[in-house]
C-alpha cells in the first residue's frame, strides 16, 4: 500500500515498517494482521539474540526495549495490541474486530488472555531470567506451566463457540493472538496438544491459510542468519 508520508528521519517513507524477530510470538501477531489486511511493510529485523533490541537506536524506538514496533508515516506505535487497534481503525478493509458486542469482547478477552496471561511468562526476558536465577532446567517447566494454565482457559472459552475460526467464520483478532502462541506452545515448548482438541483444530485451519503461513517465523527473511 501506498505510503507518501515522512519517516522518523524525515525521509519518503513508501510503506509501514515493522520493526520485529522472527521468532518473536508479538510480532508474528502484527504480520497476520498485515497480511490479512492485505498492506505491504518494509521488515526491520532486530536480532533479540544479538542483543538489537538494546541498541541506542532502538531504544530511542521503543524504551521497553521489545519488539514489534510499526512505524507508518510520522506514527510510532509500540506493542502488539495497540499496533492491532491501529490497524483496524486506520485501515479498517478486512475488519478483525466484530459488530456484535459480545463477540467484539469475546476478541478482546482472547488477544489479552495471549497477550497478558501467557506470553509475557514466556518470553525470553523472563526466561532469562529464570535460567540465571534458578538454572537452565527451571526455564522449560515453568514456560510449560503458564503455557498450559492458559490452553486450558482458552479451551474452555471458545470450544462453544468456535466457527471454523476462533470466534466465527472468518479470522479475527483473536486468531492474530492466537495463532503464534498455538504454534510457539505446540513447537518450541513441546505442549500436548491432544488435550486442547478446539485449539489444536484451529492449528491446522491457520496452517492452511495463506496470510497466517506467510507470518510463519520460518518464513521470516531474518530466519536465514540463524
Ligand atoms: N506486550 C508486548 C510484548 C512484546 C514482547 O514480549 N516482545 C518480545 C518478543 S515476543 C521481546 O521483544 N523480547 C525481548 C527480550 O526479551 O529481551 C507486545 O505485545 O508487543
């Protein structure tokens, strides 16, 4: 998409830059929303193994030293969730946020169950720190303990009400959030997901679908270097 708006440098900026990690769970939300919104972004990797997200540069991006950070214009915008409601409000074409009240709420209660509850227990700063504190062994089962405490109450919440995707028939905010944390929890931390029978279903419907395999870290340009 057309963008002929000024950078935080002053200068053309022809589209949205997403400053992300491939592996990042947060930023992979932000790709969905791109690619099902169908805007085009410039990918700024910052390399989180590497340390990039502590550079001077970065920083002065995002001061909670995380990733993803969009840049769109003279708009910078940090965290996933508000990159969600900026999206939806500034390009509000393929709409990820129902009419209906509840089922909005319900998206809501999701995306922060993810974003809240699960994620931020998992992530590598908190990791880090657990291996530090407590040694290597503590890391894994504890990521596995939050991971698990949260499938539950996801299970729970949406095997009612669950469409072909997570809050109907078509992909909403909810599946942006729960996409990266289903595969992360399923892959990298080695969940059971036989006893999630709703969100393993759902693994298998965003595998198929273009916009959320594009997202996929392994197709990350930046997952080459490692
Ligand atoms: N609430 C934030 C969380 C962002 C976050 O946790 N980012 C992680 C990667 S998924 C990060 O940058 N970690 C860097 C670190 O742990 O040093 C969001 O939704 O954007």
């Amino acid at each position: 998409m057309a963008n002929d708006s000024k950078n935080l440098n002053g200068a053309e900026s022809p589209k949205l830059q997403l400053y992300s990690y491939w592996r990042s769970s947060s930023s992979q939300r932000v790709r969905i929303i791109l690619n099902l919104k169908g805007l085009e972004y410039e990918s700024k990797p910052v390399n989180l193994l590497k340390n990039e997200q502590f550079s001077p540069e970065f920083v002065k991006l995002n001061p909670l030293k995380f990733v993803p950070v969009l840049v769109d214009g003279d708009a910078l915008i940090t965290d996933s969730f508000a990159i969600s409601l900026y999206l939806e409000e500034k390009y509000p074409e393929h709409p990820l946020l129902p009419k209906d009240l509840k089922n909005k709420a319900l998206n809501f209660q999701v995306a922060s169950i993810v974003g809240s509850s699960i994620q931020p227990l998992q992530n590598l700063a908190v990791l880090n720190y657990i291996e530090e504190r407590f040694g290597s062994n503590e890391k894994f089962p504890w990521a596995q303990y939050h991971i698990i405490n949260g499938f539950e109450a996801l299970e729970i919440l949406l095997k009612d009400v669950a469409g072909k995707y997570a809050t109907g028939d078509e992909p909403q905010l909810a599946d942006t959030f729960l996409a990266p944390q289903i595969i992360a929890g399923a892959s990298r931390f080695e969940i059971d997901m036989s006893r999630f029978p709703t969100l393993s279903r759902l693994h298998k419907v965003y595998d198929e679908h273009p916009a959320f395999r594009s997202a996929l870290p392994a197709n990350q340009p930046d997952a080459l270097s490692h």
